[in-house]
C-alpha cells in the first residue's frame, strides 16, 4: 500500500497578472516530472496550494520550485499529512480571481502572519474588539 504525504500552504504576496498562465504552465511542468498531485490556486495577490506524492523529497522539491518560479519569499507554515489513499486524480493550477474568496479588494493581508496559541486565542475571544473570520472552504 502506497502512503502519500500531503503538504498544504498559502503565501499572500503580489504577483503580476499577466504572468499568472506562464506561471501555470511552468508549474504544471515541473509537477509532471516529479509525479506531484493537487491543487494550486493563483491569484494576483499570492497562491494558495494542497499538494501530494508518495516521495516526500521530490514533493519538498517541487515546493521550493514552486516558491522559485514564483518569486515567493515566505509561506505560511507548511502543514503535513499523510494517506493511504490517492487524495487528488491529478495536478491542476487554477487562476483566480482571488485566492481566498472576499469578494474585496482591502482584505487581502498584509503584513506578518499571525499564528496564535490556544491561550491567546481563548484571550482574543474574551475581546471586543476582535472580530474572527472563517476563511475555509
């Protein structure tokens, strides 16, 4: 039985639009040779990606290719799992509109990510002026 390790991420950093397709097809390339499945989501303001193989090393390969291609200097933290079954049928890049769907321009972050423990957190909540937004899909 094969095991695929799955590594997810995000980096919210601007990338020109124009360049977004040949970004597309170069990534696209570059994830054939090293036999990576999943997604990546493009975007002017960043990328947003879940991706997987059963070789972990090509996999962090193909992960600082990407960050290569994109000109990506930091990423959220890089979160790793692992399966017994095939997650993705394929390798697909989509280009959207936005990679994390707001539907307003002024949302996009900015700044250093912020990561919180689970005791920070439970004081933020006992805040009022904190506000949470759900961004998962």
């Amino acid at each position: 039985m094969q095991q695929f390790t799955i590594k997810t991420f995000y980096a919210f950093q601007a990338l020109s639009e124009t360049a977004l397709p040949g970004f597309s097809a170069e990534l696209t390339q570059k994830a054939a040779e090293k036999n990576i499945i999943g997604l990546v989501i493009l975007g002017k303001e960043g990328f947003n990606t879940t991706m997987a193989s059963t070789d972990e090393v090509a996999l962090d390969e193909f992960i600082l290719q990407l960050k290569s291609v994109l000109g990506i200097r930091e990423t959220s933290l890089i979160k790793k799992s692992h399966s017994n079954k095939r997650p993705f049928r394929r390798f697909d890049v989509k280009i959207r509109d936005e990679i994390v769907t707001f539907e307003r321009e002024e949302f996009v972050p900015k700044g250093e990510h912020r990561h919180l423990s689970p005791a920070d957190w439970n004081s933020y909540m006992q805040r009022d002026d904190v506000v949470v937004i759900d961004t998962r899909n």
